[in-house]
C-alpha cells in the first residue's frame, strides 16, 4: 500500500512545481525577447571582444541602411511617387531618418569644412602630376576648367582655384555615385531598356536594429503602406536592406511556427482522441508539454537573456518528441485491456520511459558541446522540456490517467495482437539475402555522400526580397558586397596612414579588376603624413614665387596682387585637417559610418579602427591576399567565415553523433547488461546508417543541420529498439505505442520537411527519413531472443 | 574687332547677376515661345547634330578682361557633345553622359568617369537642349522667358532646382533661326559668353563623330 501512497506524494509535489513553474513563466513572459537574426546563432567571427563588439556595431549600422528606387515611365511621375514614398516612410516610427532630395548646398558646405585646410588637400591625379613633373597634363586639365564647358562641372571657384587644385581634390574626396546622376534636387537614374524605365533613390534609415524592427507590425504595414502610396501615384518600387529580408523572413517563420504547430496540434488530437478515447489523456498530455515548454522558456530567457525564433520553430518537434512518453504510458493500458488501473503501469514502464528520457536528454546534452551559441541554446531548451515532460508522465500520470472503454480496448488490443504476431513472423522470414541487399545498397549510399557548407543553408528561400536586392545591385552598381576590409591603430592617424597603405594595394587591384570600387575615409580625409607631404609638395612646385601658380595667373593676366594675396594664404595655412574636426563635418557624411572609434573602450590602451567596403569583388583570394603580413589590416568575410564555421561544426557534430553510439551503449548495459546493450544499440546505429544511405542515394547534399537531425534520429530509434525489442516490454501494447509515436514524429518532422527555410527543411527530412528507418529496422530484427523473455513473454499472454 | 569688344564690356557693365536682362520681364510657356522661335525650331529638333563655330569669353569677377578662347563644336541629341578649343590652346573635350575625356596637344587623354562627377549627366542634358531648342525638356529644368528683337529673338531661362540655381543664376540666348549667342550668368558672378557661327544641321552623325561619342 505504500506505492499509491508515494504517487499521491509524487503527484501533489509534481503539481506543487508546475504551479510554481507557470508563475516564473508569467512573471517573465512580458520581458520574453525574441531574437531573429540568423548570425546570432553562430560563434563571434573576430579573435577578441573589442573587434567583435566593433564589428557587430558595423553589421548593425549598415543593417540599418536602406534604399530604395521609385521607378516610373517619365521622371516626374517617379519624383511625384518618390516624394509619396519617403513622406509614408518618414511619418513610420520604425525608421529614423529618410532622404530623397540631396540638399542643394551640401557641396558648398562639405567644401567650406575644407577649405580652412586646402594647402594640405591634393588629389591623388594632381599628386602624381607634381611629382612626375608633369606641369603640361596640370596646366592643360585647368584651362579645361577655366575656359570650356568642363567649367560647370569644377567644385571650386574659378579665379579663387585658378589651377583646380582644391577643386579636382572635392572632386576625388566625393564618393563615387555610380550610375546616379542628380536632377531636380534627387538622385536619379534610366534603367537601360528593356526596363528603360526612370528611377529616383530614396534612402531610409531604420531607427533600431533591422531584426527586432522586423518583429514590429509598425515596419511591415509602413513599408506596405509606403510601396501602396508610389503605386497609387503610377510607379513601382525596389528595395535593398536588410529590414526587407527580415520582414519577409519574421512574417515566414510566423506562418511556419502558425502551420505547422497548428497542423500538428490538430493531428496530435484527433489520434490521442481517438487511439485513448480520453479527454483526461489529452489533457494530460498537454499539460505535460507545457509545463516542458514553460520551463524551457524561462530557463533560456534567464541563461541567454533572450530566446531565438529558430530554437521555437526547432523546438516546435520538441511537441513530437515529449508527448511520446504519455503514449508510452498510456498505451500500456493494452497491455491487460480491462484490468488496467493507471498506477500499475508505473512498475512495468517506469523504467524504461525514465531510461529512454536519460537517453535523449543524453543526446540533447551532446549537443551542447559543440560551442554554437545556437546549438547550445536549442540543446538547452529540448532539455529542460523534455526532463520536465518526461517527469511529468512519472509524477501525473499514475494517479491521473483513467483506461478506455473495455470495448474498445478489446478491439485495438485484438488488432495489435494480430500486428504484433504479424512482425515477429517477418522477422523470423526475412532472408539473409536481404540483409546483404541492403548492405550492399547503405555501402553504395554512403559511398555517394557529400558535404556542402554553404551559409545559404541558413537563410530562408525568399525570392521577392532576393529578387529586388538583385535588381537594384544590377540598377546601382556600387551597393557594398558583404566583405570589407577592418583597418586598426593605435590612433586614429595610425588608421588612416594603414587605410593608404592598404589603399595602393587596393589600387592596383582595382585597375586589375579584381574589384570594381571601394570606398574608405582616407579618401575624405588624408592621413596627416599624407597631408604635410601634400603641402611640401606645394609649396615646394606651386605656391614659390615663380611657382606655377603664379606663372598660370600672370599669364591669365592677374595682377600681381591676387597672386601675391594666394601665396599669403597657403604660407598662412599650417595646421592639417584632423579627424575630430572633419568627422562632424557635411564633408564627412558619405564617410560617417565607416569609422569605429575607440573600439578597445575602456580595456587597455585605446585601439581605433575603421572599415574599407568593397564594391564588385571578382578576386577574393587577391583581396585576401592584400591584406596578408598587413598588421593592422584584417579581412572580413562573414559569408565565408560562417561557411568555415559550419564546415568546423558538421565535422565536429559527426563526432558527437558517432561518440553517442558508444555511450548509449554504456548507458544501456547498466541497467540491462552488455549482450542486451549490444543488441538494443543494433537497429539505432543501422537506422543511422540507412538513413545517410538514403539521402546518400537521393542525392542531397548534406550540411551541419542534416547531421544534427542524425542526433534525433539516433535518440528515436533507441527509444524504439527499447520498446520493441526489449523482450519484457515487447507485446501489442509496445507496438501500438511506438507506431503511434513514430506516426506522430513523422507528421511533426515531415512537416518541418516542408519549411522555406534550407535548414529546417534539411532537419525535418532527415529526421522523418530516420523516424521510418528507425521504426521498420527495430520491428524487422525482431525481439531479442532470451531464455527470461520467452517465459516472461508467454506469462503475459 | 574692338568695336566688339567695347560692346562686350558695355553688356558686362549692364548685365550683372543681380541686373539680368530685360527679356526676364517677360515670362512665356512653351507653346509661347514655340511659336515665337517659328520654324527654325522645328528643322533644329529634327537633325541629329549640329557643327559649328564658337566663341568663348569667360568673365571671371577676379579679372578686368575676359579669357577669350574659340574652336569649333559638335552636339549630337542624346549622345553628348565635342568641344575642340583651337586658340589660345589645342584641346578636346568630349562631354557624355557617360564620361568627360579631354585630349590636349601632347595626344595624352584624361578621362573622368561620370560616377566622379555627379553633375555631368545634367550639364550634358542642358547643353544638349540649349542646342537643340527643345522647350519641352528646357521647361523641366527652366522658367522659361523669351521676347522678339529685331529680327530674331531673346530667351530666358532660370533654373527651377535649387541645385542648379547654386550654380547657375540664368541663361540668355539670342537668334535668328539658329541660337547665335549664350550668355550663362553664374552664381559666383563669373559669366559665360559663347558665340555660334557656321552652324550646319546633320542629318546622321558622322562616324568618327558617332565612335567618340559612343557610350
């Protein structure tokens, strides 16, 4: 009598918990934050914390950066539309700042932030003429400014700047506009036909972080509303930015997480419904899940301070997983239809159910160690859930649970009975000829395995945003590509005398073609080296007294007094533009978010840093390369450098996988000894091994994500083989429940098959290919043949 | 010749920026101004190019006397046009949408891509429709004024966007059937006088022509 005496005790304990549990769970549930950006799931790509915190400011910065083309027919029409489309946006509180007209004066501005210093300032064409020599090429290049057409096109005053030379310097200090030409106050451009179509630029800035903006309504219907109001007004739209991609990928994870949760949950349902004709088993069963994802909820908000949208949707087949325990249970009820009373299933099943939860948490826990932060993340979640869920069905059930009608468990009792029979017949039947058959086949299917780590398996398949950021690269030809170079010293001179070292390389590689542009602040703004010698340079060859200048001027006929009076101002101009004076500037606006600052902060001594972006990268290796025995200088390639990650964690994800099978083994021979151990870890590790023959055979490539979902599969078909081939628990009963159970992992994980997303397509497949190889091989090698369990096996019947 | 530029002085004295000339009292429409230029506009919109002969007198605001420089021209609709300075320099300039290319003398070419010089597109658009007369795209850009005189006819024109404007106070072009003088007042209070001569209408581009201006 002391055992149903323990199961109040365990009950009321276990409710007790669960109470406290949904409290923490509300408690948190408003301060819950949601993180959607792919790169936070994978480690930091800098060596130390100040360049990976100066780097991610950089991602965030340029995350912000939006732009958009208002195209139409005629120039009007589009300026109309663009002008209704950046007004929607900028009324929008998810976007900070948004423009469309340049400001008409921003070129006098930007030139009077520099001109207090222009005996300092060369272009780098007026640079290499001086010092060649080469007083035809200049002088030739200013009577163009001077007398033709070509002087509507010079930056500076023609009788202040008679030799161009602060102009020609605005010119190269300017960065480069690409394919725009400015009209009418906006930046415009004609598509080449077929398209031929005119479009107006409109830049938008979002006011926070692309991905939490994304999670907003405000951004997604102020987007829609603002595309709606440019074609009302007859014109269309293209954008690129990150905050699209993020719309897109936010409102997709939202269908998916809606779909298949929904799918499941009804199919979940209706089979518990109809399988244990019991509300109090459904009821059951969802508290024990809840309690699990409650759990796991608020343990990962406290160790991580936020959750991740990808460990929901993965976690969304924790459902599949967790609720088998309740059939496992449950289903023991077909055991002795009729004379079943809920506590008795606890000594028959217990066990097992507690060893085949040790198992997966096992398995989850291996997860953990490869250090992915989102790897860690999920394995946390799947473990707290599925420990809670587990011990849910230990502490509840007994007491909870009532049986089906007689009747009707009769009937599937009778059903199963014959299935069961059915199985071990087959099993006993199947030729030694088809095992080697299908040898033969895994060996041919292992042996057409491939590895692909491509980071594109992370990102969603969305082709509309896709498509227009295509367009509008196509359209602009100077958006940045995702590779940067990161330029360090100890001050912010030393970065700008790295950022021109660097640059000449760059130089040379651009006039080979191995990039289209580039574009870095020491071109706004030279080093103060650069700077004196530039000056030098001046005063040595231009600004003497029968310097050219004064030749030039006397022979356009100034009096001796102009030139006399611009003599005086050069000598009187000594000291060099700095940093801290021009980055305020109007003049370093195009520049402003490619400098860093002071991204050592308060630890050690200050390091500065700036970034070069790279527009049309055909050479990467030389790119690489140029920085290479460049100290200071370090090249960024996220997409590559995540590909490299994944590479390194497929490879070390296999090894979890293949150190499982030895460790499941030991796991297993503790409480059941080493032959049974042996022969329980059989069907498992041939269901791993079919299931890479499968796919082997079908073709795919396999990634990281597809080796992680072996892990379930390994984790399932134990769970399995412990059911149906362990001789004390094998019977009608153990069928129904692992066929249900893999039922319903099938339709979770075949589910997440269908996802838009490569990764979690490249899971569910897996998996679901697994659940079935995992499911036929544990029934078709049949129950272990011990003396113990024939006779155990005839007292049931 | 110094009767010439005795009168030019005389026209620097009256016309500064802040006096323009008398034809901005009169502002007109297109249609206006269409039927004030008559039919030369309409042979002008049809050919493919125009070749002629200019004078160029640069007033700068620093300097008592003009720089003076003449050649010959060349602006073919929608591609661009070529300026070739004779005196007091050999230098060619070639404007597109695309580029600026300056050859001199020596032979040695300079070219500056459009994506360095953002105001290239618009300064080829405008001398192309100065050129070509074309009210319709001038009226995009421009208020538009215009007057009879004597025998031909006075246009004005102001530009609309503020951008231009700080470059650009006003345009004067005076003709008969062909536009024979410009005068470009601009912002610093320089100015620009070219004179036309010679103009021959081409029905299609030469090739030579064509190549340097192909895009």
């Amino acid at each position: 009598m002391s055992a149903p005496k323990g199961v109040r005790l365990r009950y009321w304990l276990w409710s007790a918990f669960a109470a406290a549990v949904l409290i923490a769970f509300a408690a948190g549930a408003p301060r819950l934050k949601l993180q959607t950006d792919i790169l936070a799931l994978l480690p930091p790509a800098a060596e130390d914390a100040g360049e990976a915190r100066a780097l991610a400011r950089f991602a965030d910065q340029l995350g912000r950066q939006n732009v958009f083309l208002v195209g139409a027919a005629d120039f009007a029409t589009a300026r109309a539309a663009a002008q209704g489309f950046a007004q929607t946006l900028a009324a929008s509180p998810a976007f900070a700042g948004v423009q469309w007209q340049v400001p008409s004066d921003w070129l006098q501005r930007a030139a009077a932030a520099y001109a207090p210093y222009r005996a300092g300032l060369l272009a780098p064409q007026t640079r290499a003429w001086l010092e060649a020599g080469n007083d035809a090429a200049l002088l030739a290049r200013a009577r163009a400014a001077l007398y033709t057409p070509a002087a509507f096109l010079r930056a500076s005053g023609a009788g202040d700047d008679p030799l161009d030379l602060f102009g020609d310097f605005l010119a190269s200090a300017l960065p480069a506009q690409g394919a725009l030409t400015l009209r009418q106050n906006v930046l415009t451009l004609r598509a080449p036909p077929p398209d031929g179509k005119t479009y107006v630029l409109v830049r938008a800035q979002l006011a926070d972080n692309a991905f939490s903006t994304a999670e907003e309504d405000a951004a997604a219907r102020d987007l829609s509303a603002a595309y709606a109001a440019a074609h009302r007004r007859g014109a269309t739209v293209i954008g690129s930015g990150l905050i699209l991609h993020a719309v897109a990928a936010a409102q997709l994870a939202r269908h998916e997480v809606n779909l298949f949760g929904g799918v499941q949950l009804a199919v979940l349902s209706a089979l518990l419904l109809w399988v244990f004709r019991s509300p109090r088993m459904l009821l059951g069963a969802a508290a024990t899940l809840a309690l699990g994802v409650a759990a796991a909820l608020v343990v990962c908000q406290r160790v991580f301070g936020e959750v991740h949208v990808l460990t929901l949707v993965f976690c969304s087949n924790l459902a599949g997983i967790a609720v088998d325990y309740s059939i496992y249970y449950a289903a023991d009820q077909f055991r002795t239809p009729g004379r079943w009373r809920a506590e008795s299933a606890l000594p028959h099943l217990g066990g097992a159910i507690a060893v085949s939860g040790a198992v997966a948490l096992l398995s989850y826990a291996l997860l953990a160690w490869a250090p992915f932060p989102g790897l860690r993340q999920m394995a946390l979640f799947c473990c707290v859930g599925l420990a809670l869920a587990c011990a849910s069905v230990l502490a509840w059930f007994p007491r909870w649970l009532r049986p089906a009608g007689a009747a009707h468990a009769e009937t599937l009792h009778a059903v199963f009975v014959r299935l069961a029979a059915c199985r071990e017949r087959c099993a006993m039947r199947l030729p030694r000829a088809l095992w080697l058959i299908l040898a033969v086949a895994v060996a041919l299917g292992l042996a057409r395995l491939r590895f692909v780590d491509d980071v594109s398996v992370l990102q969603p398949h969305l082709p509309e945003p896709l498509a227009q950021e295509k367009q509008v690269r196509a359209l602009l030809g100077s958006v940045p590509d995702s590779a940067f170079f990161l330029v360090r010293g100890a001050d912010p001179e030393a970065v700008l005398e790295n950022e021109e070292r660097l640059r000449a390389r760059l130089d040379a590689l651009q006039a080979r073609g191995a990039l289209a542009d580039y574009r870095a602040l020491s071109r706004g703004l030279p080093s103060e080296r650069t700077q004196a010698r530039d000056r030098a340079l001046l005063a040595a060859r231009v600004y003497g007294a029968d310097g050219l200048l004064a030749r030039f001027m006397r022979e356009l006929g100034f009096p001796p007094a102009a030139i006399a009076q611009q003599q005086a101002e050069f000598a009187a101009q000594t000291t060099p533009l700095a940093l801290d004076r021009w980055i305020d500037t109007p003049a370093a606006e195009p520049y402003r978010a490619l400098w860093l600052g002071d991204i050592a902060r308060t630890r050690g001594p200050p390091l500065y840093a700036s970034v070069v972006t790279l527009t049309g990268i055909a050479d990467a290796a030389a790119l690489r390369a140029a920085a290479q025995g460049f100290p200071g200088v370090r090249y960024v390639d996220r997409v590559a450098e995540v590909s490299g990650v994944l590479h390194r964690y497929r490879r070390i994800a296999l090894a979890v996988v293949a150190a499982s099978v030895p460790v499941s083994l030991l796991l297993f021979a503790w409480p059941y000894g080493w032959r049974s151990a042996f022969s329980l870890m059989l069907a498992p590790t041939a269901a791993l091994l079919a299931t890479l023959a499968v796919l082997g055979l079908s073709g795919v490539t396999l990634s990281f994500f597809n080796v992680v979902a072996l892990h379930l599969v390994l984790g399932l078909s134990m769970e399995y083989s412990l059911l149906l081939r362990l001789p004390r628990l094998s019977g009608p009963a153990s069928l129904l429940a692992v066929v249900l159970a893999a039922g319903l992992a099938l339709i979770a994980f075949g589910l997440l098959a269908l996802s838009r997303t490569p990764f979690i397509h490249a899971l569910g497949s897996t998996v679901a290919v697994g659940v079935v190889c995992g499911l036929v091989l544990a029934a078709a090698l049949g129950t272990m043949p011990t003396v113990g369990s024939i006779r155990e096996g005839a007292g049931e019947r | 010749m110094k009767r010439a530029v005795f009168l030019f002085l005389l026209i620097a004295g009256t016309a500064r920026a802040d006096a323009l000339p008398e034809v901005f009292a009169h502002p007109a429409s297109v249609e206006q101004l269409r039927a004030l230029l008559g039919p030369a506009s309409r042979a002008l919109a049809q050919a493919a190019a125009v070749r002629g002969e200019f004078r160029s007198r640069k007033f700068l605001h620093e300097l008592p006397q003009p720089l003076t420089s003449s050649g010959d021209f060349l602006v073919a609709r929608g591609l661009g046009l070529v300026w070739h300075t004779r005196a007091p320099f050999d230098s060619e300039l070639t404007l597109t949408p695309k580029a600026l290319v300056q050859r001199d003398a020596g032979g040695a070419a300079l070219r500056i891509d459009a994506a360095q010089l953002p105001g290239l597109g618009a300064v080829v658009q405008v001398f192309d429709a100065l050129f070509a007369l074309d009210l319709q795209r001038l009226a995009a850009q421009f208020e538009l004024y215009g007057a009879r005189r004597d025998k031909g006819w006075t246009l004005g024109l102001k530009p609309r966007a503020a951008a231009m404007a700080q470059r650009l106070n006003a345009v004067v072009i005076e003709g008969v059937t062909q536009p024979q003088q410009v005068v470009l007042y601009e912002a610093g209070g320089d100015r620009t006088e070219l004179e036309f001569s010679g103009q021959t209408l081409l029905e299609a581009l030469p090739p030579d022509a064509r190549a340097q201006l192909a895009p």
